[in-house]
C-alpha cells in the first residue's frame, strides 16, 4: 500500500517557500507565507487525528 505523500509535498514546498520569502519579501509577504504554513499544519493535523483517534479506540473493549 503507497502512502499519499501529497500534504508531505505541500508542506515541504510551503517551508520553502517560506525561506525565500523570509529572505527576501516584503513583510506583508512573509505574514502571507506564515499563515499559510499555520493553514498547512491545521489541514495535516485535521488528517493525522481521525487516524489517531481509530487507532485509540481499537484498543478498547
């Protein structure tokens, strides 16, 4: 079974972006490139609980 590495991919392309807006952006574009990362990092988190959280209740009963 492959694995979706998709929000892997996105999440990478996002960080660097983000070092090259840090660099060399105007603050306004660095604000942009952190809510973005925040954006990604809540979308992952939202995907990785519901696993989280089936993998809790198969232990109990």
């Amino acid at each position: 079974m492959t694995e979706d590495t998709g929000p892997e991919a996105m999440l990478d392309a996002c960080i660097a972006a983000y070092d090259a807006v840090k660099k060399h952006g105007t603050s306004e574009m660095q604000l942009a490139a952190r809510i973005l990362l925040q954006l990604v990092g809540e979308q992952i988190a939202q995907e990785i609980s519901p696993l989280a959280t089936d993998a809790s209740n198969e232990n109990v009963g």
